[in-house]
C-alpha cells in the first residue's frame, strides 16, 4: 500500500514511560506506521534542555525507552527508531535555523513559560531552553517530514517548524516542504493524585510497572471525595479512577456509572476492576519487553539500524540545504 508521506516524532529521554505518553502518543505511532514512513526519535539532546545537571542516567534512560517503544509495537521493520545525538546533522541544521531565528518568535511560545512554571526547580533560563523549538524544527524538517503527530499543546511548535520553513525558503530556495500538526485525540488523563501526570510528581503508572505495582498504585487513586462510606452514593464525574475507566475499560462505563450511583459499586471493587483492565493491555507488552531484554544486542542493532537510515536521509538534505546556503559541503 501507498504510503500517505513522512512522519518524525519522538519522546525527551527523561526517564520511563507511562500510560499518560502511551494513551496520548505511542499508540496512535504504532497504527501510524501502516499509513506513513516514520521516523521516531529517541531526543537525548532534548532531554538536556531541562536536565542538563546531571545526564549520568541519560544513556540509560535511553536505553530503556527504546524497550518501551519496542515493548508497544513500534516495528524496527516500518519504522527508523534513533538516538537523536548520533545524528549530527541535527545540530548543524539547528544552528543553521537558528541563524534566521528572531528571537520575538521563541519568547512568544506559549509553551515557554508554561514549562518554566511547571518546572520551577529547576533553572530553564538558558539558551538551549529557549531555543528548543529551533532544534524542533530541525528534527522534523531534516527529513523532510510531511507530518508530525501532536496534542494540542504542540500546535504551536510545528506552526513556528512551519514559519521557519518559509523564513528559510524565501531566503534560500524551496528546499523544505511545511510540514503538518497531525492531531489525534487525547483523552484526559491525570495521575494517580489527581494532578497532572508527571514523572517529577511520582504520580504515574509506568508502562513496565509489575502486575502487583499497578494494582498498588491504583488503589491509591484518588476517588470522590463526598463519598466518605461504603452506602454513600457516589458522583462518577469527579472520580480519578471512572476517567480511567473511560480510557481503558469502556465497555463497561453504562453500568459502572449506574452502581456507583446507586452505591452498588464501592471504590475497592472498582479500582481492583481497574488494576485488572490496565494489567490486561500491559501484560503482553511486558511479555515482549523481557524478550527484548534477555537479548540487549538485538535492541542495539535495532538502534543501529535505525540511525543509519537516519543519517543518511539527514545528510542528503543537509547537502541541499550547504548548496542552498553556499556553505562548503
């Protein structure tokens, strides 16, 4: 079959995944790669843009995503999963765009501050930072990708990718193509706390999570707070554990809804409901990360694979863009 276009994405290798990226990214990536040619990232340069302190489990973390990614179904076989640093031509690229860059264009990201703010222990205030919507763009622009797959919150980062591309083609010639914000929904999904899913509140489940380790944490989940006893009608729309639910066990939400209503359903039995529908999607993943980990130099090769497709694809363009720029090649 025809094949749609391009796709580059990827995810910043800060630590483990957890539901949260598989619900709003991994698994849509994983029906991608029967329509488009992929390309997935693993961005350990963007993973410096916030913990750039310490990159001592940078390797690992690495390492372990790309279990991840192989653990859900992306298939070394459609698609090319590389190490962001192992491309050099990405950096080259990057300083090429920056060049071009006004800096009134990084300040005005919305997402910009929103992450200042999320990460306030931490000190964001440096070049790299700023600038991570100009390596953005050079990640999925060097391969010339027709479309990026995206939530809404990074919307603005691929119209920016987009505004780069002309700024450069009206400066240099049609070299890149405007790439497209392939937007697919995202439901809502906090963490086992009722905030925000993130790995620095500790509040996620992660994809390699144990069977018991899930069913521990899902009996922490927070619930309706009004529902203090057993015979205490329940309010399904402002439980954690019902919007779970609704992601991982739909079938079930008519009748779940109606008892915790008419307090036919306590909370035990329903988190214990879902433990068993999460561990039920991530058993056979488990299954096929510990195949992968018994044999650790077909994950490398799967790696190298990867990056040498990506390389050469990088530096083809990278060739038109030195001619284009009338830089030595």
């Amino acid at each position: 079959m025809a094949k749609k276009g391009r796709i580059l994405s990827g995810n910043r290798t800060t630590g483990p995944l957890h539901l949260g990226n598989y619900v709003g990214a991994l698994r849509n990536w994983v029906k991608l790669q029967d329509e488009y040619e992929c390309f997935f990232m693993l961005a350990d340069w963007h993973a410096l843009t916030s913990d750039y302190a310490d990159p001592s489990q940078l390797e690992h973390y690495t390492y372990q995503m790309a279990l991840d990614w192989l653990s859900v179904g992306l298939d070394p076989e459609r698609s090319a999963l590389f190490i962001q640093s192992r491309v050099k031509q990405h950096a080259e690229l990057s300083l090429l765009l920056s060049m071009i860059t006004p800096l009134a264009w990084l300040e005005r990201c919305p997402t910009y501050k929103d992450q200042i703010r999320e990460m306030a222990n931490k000190d964001l205030e440096t070049h790299g930072f700023l600038g991570y919507p100009v390596l953005q763009a050079a990640d999925i622009i060097i391969y010339k990708a027709n479309a990026v797959p995206v939530g809404d919150d990074q919307v603005p980062h691929i119209e920016m990718c987009r505004e780069l591309v002309r700024r450069f083609n009206g400066f240099y010639g049609e070299v890149f193509p405007e790439p497209q914000h392939l937007l697919s929904p995202v439901p809502k999904m906090l963490g086992i706390d009722g905030r925000k899913m993130s790995k620095s509140y500790d509040n996620c489940i992660y994809l390699k999570d144990s069977r018991p380790t899930v069913a521990k944490k899902v009996r922490t989940m927070v619930t309706d707070p009004a529902r203090v006893r057993r015979n205490d009608p329940g309010h399904p729309e402002v439980c954690s554990v019902f919007d779970y639910h609704k992601i991982f066990n739909e079938a079930e939400i008519p009748q779940i809804d109606t008892d915790c209503r008419a307090a036919a359903l306590g909370c035990v039995d329903c988190k214990k409901n879902l433990a068993e529908k999460i561990n039920a999607l991530l058993d056979p993943f488990r299954e096929k990360r510990a195949i992968y980990e018994r044999e650790p130099k077909r994950v490398k090769a799967v790696i190298e694979e990867g990056c040498r497709r990506a390389q050469m694809e990088a530096e083809a363009t990278m060739r038109e863009v030195r001619e284009a720029m009338h830089l030595p090649g």
